[in-house]
C-alpha cells in the first residue's frame, strides 16, 4: 500500500491482495453516524442498492463489527428462526456473488468506524482460515491510515440532502465564524443561523459544530 499513489493504484492494490487471499471482492466502509463512504469492488448495482436501501443499517457483518471490534469470518447460510429481513438482504447479496468472507473492523476515534471486508461467491470462503485478528487490525489499520492521508475518493457516499443555507451557513463555520458573524454576512437573525446550524448536525448525524464541518469537508459538500 506504502507504493500506491493514486486512486487506482489504491484499489489495484486491495484486489490483488484480496485475489491473493482467495477471495474475488473487496469492500473498505468508512461509517460514522448516518453517513457511510465506501470504496469497492462490489458490483456496482449492488453497490446503488446498498446505500440507496440504506444495507448498513440491517447488514449483519457491519452489526457483528460494531458489537465485536475484531477480524471475524461470516457466510450467508440461512438459519432458522434468521428473520425474513434478513433473510431477504442475504437473498438479494448472493445475487450479487456476495455469499461469505473475512471482515476486518477498526475504531478509528470518535465514534467512527471502519471496515475492510473481502467476499466471495462461494458458500463458506472464510471458514477455516488461518489468520490473527490483532495482525489483521493493525494491517488494515496502516492502510485505513495510508486512504484517510490520500483522500481516496470513494466509489460510494451517503446521500445527504441538505439545502442551500444549511451548506452556507457550515462553509461560514468552517472559516471561523460564529453564528452572530453569519446572520450579519448573510443578513438575517442569529435564530435562523442556529436553526439552519442545527439541522445540517442532524442531516450528517453529528452533535458537534465541529464534527459536522469536518464531515461536509470529507464528503464534499464544503
């Protein structure tokens, strides 16, 4: 990954580590609150679909990754008692050769999370594979850490729909000024400003002023 330089080099690299391991995709998932970034080599259909469905809600792998922090093997097998929910979310990833793999999650501060996941078409890929979940943390830590320096454009982003004085008023904070500053920038009242101010933190899922600029900034939207 240290020789990778570009978006394509990035990606050139995960699959050839993901071939080498056996498996046939790829899946790096940065979460935090409502918004997910992703870049993969999922089909793209399913990609669409994923984020449009909003998936990591009810996806099992991402779930099992947020209560166990550590590398875990998983498979699409149908169990009894498996609600139809998620009987049908499996249903609709196998159709896509989405049916087993390894995934690799790591806390990355402040309430984030990350996730390096490799998937096969094949029923149990994961199983019986021999690998340390404290090597695999700290490898996909180095690489979460080369991406996040890169600024590797993601394949797949959150939809966040936010209006046009919420995106002024988060680019005004961005650049220092306070809400009092806006509402005299942008000639209406402090109230407003901290309305618009608000309803941008809820739009990406943030309680803080600062997490919600920082986070327009990555996807873009500042």
């Amino acid at each position: 990954m240290s020789l990778a330089h570009d978006d394509a080099a990035v990606a050139d690299v995960l699959q050839k580590m993901t071939s080498d391991a056996g498996f046939s995709y790829f899946a790096y998932l940065n979460l935090q609150a409502e918004t997910q970034t992703a870049i993969s080599t999922y089909p793209k259909e399913w990609q669409v679909r994923y984020f449009e469905k909003k998936f990591a809600h009810i996806d099992p792998v991402v779930l099992n990754a947020k209560s166990r922090p550590e590398a875990f093997a998983w498979s699409n097998t149908v169990t009894p008692g498996m609600t139809k929910e998620r009987r049908a979310f499996y249903g609709e990833a196998s159709e896509f050769g989405i049916r087993s793999g390894i995934s690799v999650p790591i806390n990355t501060g402040f309430g984030r999370m990350a996730m390096l996941t490799l998937a096969s078409d094949e029923p149990n890929a994961g199983e019986g594979l021999d690998f340390s979940p404290v090597m695999a943390a700290a490898s996909f830590g180095q690489v979460h850490s080369r991406m996040e320096v890169m600024r590797v454009r993601p394949t797949r982003v959150t939809r966040i729909r936010m209006k046009a004085n919420e995106l002024t008023c988060l680019r005004w904070c961005s650049e220092g000024k306070t809400a009092r500053d806006i509402a005299d920038i942008e000639n209406t009242t402090y109230g407003n400003v901290r309305f618009f101010i608000r309803n941008a933190k809820n739009a990406l899922g943030v309680t803080s002023l600062a997490q919600a600029t920082a986070l327009a900034k990555e996807l873009g939207l500042i």
